[in-house]
C-alpha cells in the first residue's frame, strides 16, 4: 500500500470548503467595521478579514478545513468589530448538518437570524429512562420514572473558559411540572453527573385489579421528560446551555439507555424582525466520505491513474469527471490529489494542456480561461508551492505588514497630507524587492512544478511556432499571474501571515500584486503597452519601470523554472518550514490550579525542529529536535479542564498544549505525527490523561515514566510537504460519480447515437456541452466506470448494513430532537429513515 493511503479499517472523515463573498443591508444602519466568523456549533473555527467603514462589507475569503469531530450547526456570525468594547454579532446564518446537502456547490443569499442565547446550543447528553412498577404496603401499584442523567460531553465555552454546568430534570404534564436539580460541576465541558431522579408517573391502583403492569394511556399520553442544561452564574445569571425532551408514552414496559443531542428552546431563534439584520452571501461545500479499506478502490484507482494514457484524453475516466460534474473544481480537487499522490500529474496536465490549445485561436489568450488544464496547475502550484512561497515571499511579506509604509498613489483614495511622489516611491521599494525575490528564486522551485512548466512551454511553442514570445507567456501565465501575485494579494489564504493585514496593508499588498502581475508579462510582450492600462496612475507608475533589465530578469527567470536541468541541491539542506501559529502551552512542572499554568506562546514546526517563541520573529524559549519526539497524542480534558489539547512526548516530561479550537488541534497532531512518523524511537503506549499529584489520573499508575496504558496512534501520511490520502481522493471522485449517475448515463447514450448516427449533428442536443472526440472510446471507458461504481455501490451496502447489525444503544448514533436512539435501519428502496433519526454514515444524514 503507497504511503498516505488509509488502512484495513472503515473511515469516515468530513470537511467543508467555500467562500465568503459579502454582506449586505447590515444594521446598525450606519457605516461600521465588520467581520464574519465560521462556527462549529458554538466553536469558531475561522475568521475573516475586519472591512472597515461599511454597510455591505465584501469580504471575498475562501476556506478549506477539515472536521474533526460531530456536530449539529454549522454557522455563520457577522461581528461590529469595537475597539475598547466586546465585539457584537449583527446575526447570524445557522445551518442543520443534514440540511448542508441542499447548498452544496451553490451560490446563496441567507438572510441574517437573531442572535438568541436560547438558540445557541451544542452538546449531548447521557440519559437512562426505565418505567418501573411499585407495590405498596396496603398491595396497591403505582408507576415510577427513572431518571439517570449520566454525564455530558461538549458543551460550550462560556466567555471563552469551560462552564460550570448542572442539569435540570422535569416531568412535565397538562398539570404538573416536578422538578429536580443536579449538582453543580465545575469547570468542565464535560460534566461527570450520575445522579438519578425518581418520578411518580400515574395514581395508585388496586394490585388485584391488574394482573400485569399497565399505564393510564390519558396520563402516558401527556407527559414527557425535560432535562435543561445550565451554566452556573453564581451572582449573574444562569445561561441556558440546551435542553432535551423525551415523551414518557414511547418507554413503554422498556427502559433505554443513549445519547441526546442538546436543542435550543422552542421558542428560541425566533423573532418579526429578522428581515432589518441584512444577509449574507456564500457557497457552502460540505462533504461526508465513509472511506473503505484500500483494496476496495484498486479498479477505480487503476482507471484513474491510466488517464493520461488514452487517446484522445477526452475518452479518459479523469477528463469525463470534469465533464460530468457541475463546477469543474469539485472534481479537480480530489483528481490532482490522487494524481500527484501517484507520480501521474505532470503526462495529464500535458495532455489536457494540448487539448486546451487546440482550442486557443491566438497566442496572447493563452491559457487566460478556467479551462480543466488551467485549473489543474493552479490546484498543483498550491499544494506542492506551499514551501516555496514561504522562503521566496515571507520575508518581504513580514516587512511590509509589520514596517509599513504608505503606498497608495491613486489620487481619489489619497488622504489628507498625503504626498503621492513619496507613496510612488515607498510602493516603488516594495515592487522591487518582491520582483527581485521571485526572480533569483528559481533554484527554489519544485521540481514538479518546473517539470509542469517545461511541457506547457514546448507545447505552447509547438502550437503556435512563429510567435517567440508565446513559450514564455505560458509560463508566465501561471508562475506570475495565478501563483505569486495570488499569494501576494491574501497572505492569510496561503500562510505566509497567520492574520488578516489590516485594510490599508491589504491595498498596498494589491498594488504590488498588480505590479508583479505586469513586470511578470513583459517576459512575453517584451514592450510594455502603457496605454492598456484601465487606471492612469498605474500607468505614471510603470512609466519608471521601462528598462530593458526587468524583461531580462523575467526571461531568465522563466528560463530556469521552465527547465529540466538538474538544480544544485542547496534547498534540501534548508529546514522545510511546515506550520506556525499561537496556542497556550502549560508550564512544566507546575501545581494544577492557577490561570498561570498555561501561557500563550508562538509555535513554529520545521522539518528540523519544533519551537516555541516568546512571540512571533523572536528567539525559540525552548527546542525540541524532531528526532527526538516520540509520539504526539490527545490530550483528555479531564487533565485540566480545558478543550482542545494535545501532548508532545519527548525526552523530557510531556509538553501539554491548548490550540484555539478542535480544527486547529486537529492540523498541529497531524502536522506533527506526519514529520515524526519515522523516528526510530516512537512509543507503542501513552497515557491519555497528564501525571498530576503523583499518579497519572488515566490509569492511576504512581510512577512518573511508567508504560503507557493506551495505544498510540500513527495513521497519518509520511510525506512531510504534501499531504495526501489516496483512498479519500479516491473515494471522493467515486461519490462525484455516484452524483452526477445520470450525466454519466446521457454521455453513454450521446455515445451511442453519435456511434450509429453519422450524418450532420443536430443542435442543440443532450450532449452538445460534452466534449466527445472518440464516441468508441469514450463509450468503452463511460462502461468501466459505470461498472466500478456499481461495484463500490455494492461494497457500502455492505458496509452499511454490516453497521447496522452490530449497532447497540447509546454508542454509535446521537438523535436530533429528543427523539431516542435506535439502531440503523437498513437502507434500501422500500425502507424508510425516521425522520430525527441521526446516524454517522455516508452521505446526507
């Protein structure tokens, strides 16, 4: 099995990707700053850039993540950013788990909710209900509720630190509302309750009078359990945390035992008002992939893989994914993954480049479109760029948001006293030295992307061989225009920043990234033309840069990184710079109480060594040699209180570290597990939980360096630059397949009649959008792929079904809306899911 694919074991893994385009009509009705955040339930998980001075903020951010744990909403907040106040949220877009499928891929218009403590919830808890029969002294029987609330698990953060929870537990009818109360736990999202509760539920009647056990169905009928979820204010007041209600008819003679998802209150999120607060725009991508054992995918794989081998490459199983799918990106994803992961990249862009060139009429569109080649070698440069960018732009980067100076030279967005010659030459400084940067790079580029560049450069030359300039406008197109210039303009997108640069930072950023687009052409056009230039002051600009040595540096610039020449191997000797961020890390050796056990500190991750800093640019406080880490694992909770930790074992005692949310934690374990993953001394064992007062509080062992008690997990890849899953890309375009059936089916038909029919074609038609230059071809791949799919079809059934036999209360499946938990049906045409029946699996819940 290649390195990065999964194992022998089912996995189910999610993630979300999309963009932020912008807001409109928000209230207060005045010119305000405005930023917008993506929750998890009640944990944000990303924020965007502050707009200043604005009542239809654009915000334009994409984001990629993948989700580590279960949830319910996925939300969307809209914050008035204050500078010596909290910030406010405006409202927010709230979205169901299982209602993600009917956005998928689409661009929407949501309008903003009310933000209503009552609605914010997020949590399970643990219940176990049981009816019970009593007799009494003088042989009359009455019916009895048992209540055992058992713990609870994720609940929310209250002003950012673990609430202090208790629970609430009522039977509730027409004419009764008994209630009792839990004790109140402290400091913990996961409150260990255990404390049962016992209800009268009917009169007292007459044991001679009923041979068995029997409830008044008018008094079943009308009662239900309600247990609410609190947090503790002690002198303010208690915040509702969720609740849960479970009607007391469907226990019956039987008792039940599971997990409930926490629900708002009823009458919460709602309100006459919710057309004032605005909306927001935004494409949403959520996708659910039950990943199978490797062996499983081999016919897909093998057919993938095989793609740049067909002839044409429209008859290919890879250049059909991108035909059949809606957006081009969903399949482009997944397919370059698989592809790069599988050394097949660079023959299929190749491939795919000539076929786009056929279509290309004159020489300086070239490559200009969002065609399948194009976007291919954008998703490429992304992930095997990553490096690259960092050792090429960071430096100059960090000088420019951390020093800046003021750059803006259009004259209707000056400011008061500013001077537009002194702005030309501060923007004149940055544009050179970032152009000067990319240009002595090229010893820097990756192979794989000079490998790209050197095929789209003779393929561009073979297409068009009287023009001497379209090889290096080929290359130019992506390397300046879609690669460096990018990653100028958001820093943030590429990790080269790990915040937002403030709004006058971000124009002069765009300045420069519009310069380098420019400087980045005249490699092809070798004379500027000044007069194509929409802005005027762009063109003064310019008019300082005509000088022969920037068409020079560009052409041998683009000369190096369009080579196939060997380069010297002095970057391999560099440490690969692999992720950095702010978390808290726990003082060693410390009591466990006390805020001042944990500080805030920069973490910086290199294949070298990992660090961290006082602050960020500072000298590391403390180093740990990356051979010399032996595991990297979750942290319990339980430990100290805290979400969202993890433990790096080294030499010394465990370094305990807080991240800012699950995502966040979830990438540094992966980051650092796949750069330690060889290491020849890595444990088998760890504990799970810290060594606190003289015993470790997991399996309560006295001794300090005593064997762990839990197994170590090492499932991630080893490639520590590129991280890729070859079964998950896989299974990813399987399910793209799976969607898009129907298209497949229309292809295969389209083929068939092209086939038969040889007569003028007739418009317009089914398949007119498809590209079919060999219908036998084509036909014959369209049928390997419809019969793999079938076979993988077959194999989640299976699955599925598998699952649902061995299903047991409680365990594996949460239930939305009080609704109990019951065990998975089996889903097949004449079955149907209940409708707040909540189960892990494949695809929409």
């Amino acid at each position: 099995m290649a390195a990065g694919d999964g194992g022998d074991e089912v996995r189910v893994l999610q993630n979300l990707r999309g963009k932020i385009y912008d807001a409109k009509h928000l209230v207060p009705n005045k010119m305000r700053d405005f930023f917008c955040t993506i929750n998890l339930d009640q944990e944000e998980v990303f924020r965007t850039q502050v707009v200043e001075k604005s009542l239809s903020p654009y915000f334009g951010e994409e984001f990629y993540f993948e989700i580590p744990r279960t949830f319910q909403w996925l939300s969307f907040y809209i914050y008035d950013k204050s500078v010596l106040q909290k910030d406010l949220r405006i409202g927010k877009v709230s979205i169901k788990k299982e209602d993600l499928c009917n956005y998928t891929g689409k661009e929407n218009w949501f309008m903003l909710q009310p933000v209503d403590s009552n609605s914010e919830v997020q949590g399970k808890v643990h219940l176990e209900l049981k009816l019970n029969e009593l007799i009494t002294d003088n042989g009359s029987v009455c019916q009895q509720l048992v209540v055992h609330i058992k713990e609870c698990h994720g609940l929310p953060l209250i002003n950012g630190q673990n609430c202090d929870p208790y629970a609430t537990v009522s039977l509730v009818g027409p004419s009764r509302n008994d209630q009792k109360k839990t004790k109140v736990k402290k400091k913990t999202s996961n409150p260990q309750f255990n404390e049962t509760f016992y209800f009268e539920v009917t009169r007292s009647s007459s044991y001679t009078k009923k041979s068995q056990f029997q409830v008044e169905e008018e008094d079943i009928e009308k009662l239900e359990v309600r247990v609410d979820l609190w947090n503790n204010g002690n002198l303010v007041q208690d915040v509702f945390l969720g609740e849960i209600k479970v009607p007391v008819k469907v226990l019956r003679n039987d008792s039940f035992q599971a997990w409930y998802l926490l629900q708002p209150k009823e009458n919460g999120n709602k309100s006459s008002k919710t057309d004032d607060l605005g909306s927001l725009r935004l494409n949403i991508c959520y996708t659910e992939d039950c990943v199978l054992p490797s062996e499983y995918y081999t016919s897909l794989r093998n057919l993938l893989l095989k793609s740049s081998d067909v002839q044409p490459i429209s008859a290919s199983a890879a250049y059909i994914l991108s035909e059949v799918c809606r957006d081009k990106y969903d399949a482009v994803l997944p397919l370059v993954r698989l592809l790069l992961h599988h050394h097949k990249l660079v023959p299929f862009v190749a491939a795919v480049a000539e076929l786009d060139l056929k279509d290309t009429q004159e020489a300086n569109t070239i490559f200009r479109g969002n065609s399948l080649a194009t976007r291919c070698v954008d998703e490429m440069m992304k992930i095997v760029g990553k490096h690259y960018l960092k050792v090429t732009l960071k430096p100059v980067i960090d000088e420019i948001c951390e020093s800046p100076k003021p750059c803006e030279i259009d004259p209707i967005k000056l400011k008061e006293g500013d001077n537009v010659e002194s702005n030309m030459d501060n923007l004149r400084y940055y544009v050179d030295k970032v152009f000067r940067e990319i240009v002595q790079s090229s010893i820097s580029c990756p192979t794989l992307m000079c490998d790209v560049f050197y095929s789209l450069r003779h393929l561009a030359a073979k297409r068009f061989p009287n023009d001497p300039h379209v090889q290096y406008s080929a290359v130019s197109s992506f390397v300046f225009l879609r690669f460096f210039a990018v990653a100028v303009v958001s820093p943030h997108t590429f990790h080269l920043r790990p915040h937002h640069p403030d709004a006058q930072t971000s124009r002069t950023l765009t300045l420069i990234s519009k310069a380098i687009q420019t400087l980045g052409s005249w490699g092809s056009l070798t004379k500027s033309k000044l007069s194509s230039f929409k802005e005027t002051f762009m063109c003064e600009f310019f008019k300082t840069f005509q000088e022969e040595k920037f068409t020079e540096s560009v052409k041998k610039f683009l000369d190096d990184v369009s080579s196939t020449e060997s380069k010297e191997p002095s970057g391999l000797s560099e440490p690969v710079h692999l992720k950095e961020g702010e978390m808290y890390k726990r003082a060693q050796g410390r009591t466990r109480i006390g805020k001042k056990n944990f500080k805030k500190r920069w973490f910086c991750l290199t294949s070298r060594e990992f660090t961290y800093h006082k602050q960020q640019d500072k000298e590391p406080i403390f180093t740990i040699p990356i051979k010399n880490i032996l595991a990297v694992e979750k942290l319990d909770e339980s430990s100290f209180n805290k979400k969202n930790m993890f433990q790096v074992l080294h030499g010394e005692k465990p370094l305990y570290i807080q991240a800012n949310n699950c995502v966040e934690a979830s990438e540094w374990i992966e980051a650092l597990c796949r750069v330690t993953r060889c290491n020849q001394k890595r444990l088998s064992f760890y504990h799970p939980s810290a060594f606190l007062n003289g015993n470790w509080l997991c399996c309560k062992a006295t001794i300090e360096n005593s064997v762990g008690c839990a197994r170590c997990t090492a499932d991630v890849p080893a490639d520590t630059q590129i991280e890729i899953d070859g079964d998950r890309e896989t299974e990813r375009i399987y399910s793209l397949f799976t969607i898009n059936r129907s298209k497949l089916q229309k292809l295969e038909e389209a083929c068939g009649s092209i086939a038969v029919y040889q007569g003028p074609r007739k418009e317009p038609d089914d398949y007119s959008n498809f590209t079919i230059e060999d219908s036998v071809a084509t036909f014959h791949t369209l049928k390997q792929i419809i019969d793999v799919v079938e076979k993988l079809n077959e194999s989640h059934e299976k699955y599925q079904k598998k699952r649902s036999s061995s299903a047991k209360y409680g365990s594996e499946f949460d239930v939305f809306e009080g609704t109990f938990i019951c065990q998975l049906l089996k889903l097949g045409e004449n079955t149907v899911r209940p409708r707040n029946v909540f189960c892990q699996g494949k695809g929409k819940d």
